[in-house]
C-alpha cells in the first residue's frame, strides 16, 4: 500500500542527505533503519558479574563502617 504524506522542504532535505548518509535506496528502506534504531531495545549489563557468585559480587559494596 503506497501512502502519501506531507512534510516540509526542510524535512525532505534532512530525508535526502540522510538517505545518502545511509545509503538507501528509498524513504522507506529510511524510515525502517530509523525506526529500527529508535526502538532497538537498550544493552543490558546482565551477565557483566561474569562467573562470581552473588555473594562475591555484593562483597565490596558496603563499608565495615556502615554495618549494625
């Protein structure tokens, strides 16, 4: 389905340079890349701990000072 819409002349000049920048073939093949890289989930740090243990990761986070 081929839909139109209405943009000003400065959005479709920032929609060309960004087309050539992305090197896309059309508004469309854009309009997914950018909305692809809008919606792509954020890296987690899960797993960063590596193989320590619970124990071992929360060892360090508090001073002996600061314990009852």
């Amino acid at each position: 389905m081929v839909t139109t819409i209405q943009i000003s002349d400065h959005t479709i000049t920032i929609l060309k340079t960004l087309r050539d920048q992305f090197k896309v073939t059309s508004y469309d093949a854009l309009l997914n890349l950018l909305i692809n890289k809008a919606v792509k989930p954020k890296e987690t740090l899960w797993g960063a701990g590596g193989k320590l243990s619970m124990k071992e990761i929360l060892k360090e986070l508090r001073d002996e000072n600061d314990r009852y």
